[in-house]
C-alpha cells in the first residue's frame, strides 16, 4: 500500500511506519519528531474513496448512476469497497488498502443472537435490534436496485449482508467527515491515514483541502520518535 500511495504522490510515508501497540492494536508510529501542528501526512485525491470517485468508475460509476433512488453516501462507499475487493484483477493500489483493512469488527451487529440475548434488556439490545433491522431492509434495497440488475459486477456470494455489514463498519469506523467551503459536506476514507488511532488528548488533526481534494495529517501534540 504504501508504495502505491508514494507512487500516487502521498507526502510524509517515510517517516511513519504501520505497528502494533499493546493497547490500542495496530496504529502508526513516528519514525521522528514532530512539533505540534506540523504536518505529518498528505494523501492526494486520486487514491482517497469518495462518492465522487465511485461514480467516476467506468464498471461501477454506470451500475450507481442506474439506482433509483440513489445511493446514500454510507452506501455508495460500501458498495465501492466490496466491488474493489471482490475484483481479481485490476485495481491493485485501492486493493492493497482493502488488504489492509481489519478483517472483522467487534460491532454488536456482528453478534449472534446468543449473544445478543445476553443483552437483553439494556440499550445496547434495542438499539442493535433496530440497527440490525435497517441494515438487512436496506441491504434488500441494495440487491433490488443494483446487486441483482447488475449480477456480472456484483457476484452475490461476495456481496452478502455479511459482506455488507463488514464494509459498513469499515465505512462507519474509518470515515472522515468535512463541510466545504460552500455548505456542502463531504465523507472520505483515506489510505494509511485511516490506519492512525484517535486520542481524546488532541485537538482533530485531519485537514481536507477542497481545492486539491487532498487530506493532510496535522500533529495533535508534539511527538517524539517512537511515539503513536
């Protein structure tokens, strides 16, 4: 991944590295030292998901264009990460990144009904109840309007609602929201950037410049090498 993402002109991967840390999992560690506010990361708007890019696909942009009604965002980039995934050919930096992603989520949507029972009787019950719900009308939506109609991009045995879920949670944990300069707002997952674990210690550290449509990492604190 991080050689597809230099490739693409990524700035800052040489002084970062992928580890794992006893309490948090796997995070990036510094490989320097940073003052705070100094940037740390930049990943271009080339290799960044969004809606945008999604539609702009010449397999898959056509398949979303034809769902009526559209797609919401959650959805879209869902969508875009299992088609990615389930390509064998072609693809290969935004599939080095799928690579990368956590392959399970400790969500409650993920519980047996087990599980789930041992629940019962706490909000996290009812609210997973309701979520799981949601999740399985809309991934019916989502086999009406373009898994079924387009069967040649959407092998089902790769997009189940398991596959739906997965890639919900990784939409859900791993995307960064921003409003624009105009209203607007925009959501994006951003390789390796998507890897840096949050601290309640630190002010927000991710930067979205919409005339580049580049997302920059700038150091919450100061960090010495070694540190997350």
């Amino acid at each position: 991944m991080e050689s597809w993402l230099k490739e693409s002109g990524a700035v800052g991967l040489d002084d970062l590295e992928l580890a794992n840390f006893q309490v948090t999992g796997r995070g990036v560690r510094s490989l320097q030292y940073y003052k705070e506010v100094e940037r740390v990361l930049t990943i271009p708007c080339g290799v960044l998901w969004t809606v945008e890019h999604a539609y702009a696909d010449p397999l898959l942009g056509r398949a979303l264009r034809s769902a009526q009604p559209p797609l919401t965002v959650e959805d879209t980039l869902a969508t875009h990460i299992l088609f990615v995934r389930s390509r064998r050919s072609g693809y290969n930096g935004l599939r080095s990144h799928v690579t990368a992603l956590p392959k399970s989520y400790s969500s409650s949507i993920f519980f047996t009904e087990n599980e789930l029972e041992v629940c019962a009787g706490t909000s996290l019950y009812t609210i997973t109840k309701q979520l799981q719900r949601q999740i399985e009308e809309d991934y019916v939506g989502l086999v009406a309007r373009i898994f079924g109609q387009y069967q040649d991009l959407f092998p089902l045995d790769k997009f189940t609602i398991e596959d739906y879920k997965w890639a919900l949670s990784t939409v859900w944990s791993r995307g960064m929201d921003f409003v624009l300069p105009d209203g607007n707002s925009i959501r994006l997952l951003a390789p390796f950037a998507d890897m840096l674990n949050h601290s309640s210690e630190v002010k927000q550290c991710h930067v979205y410049d919409a005339s580049s449509g580049s997302l920059s990492v700038l150091a919450g604190k100061d960090y010495k090498a070694g540190d997350q």
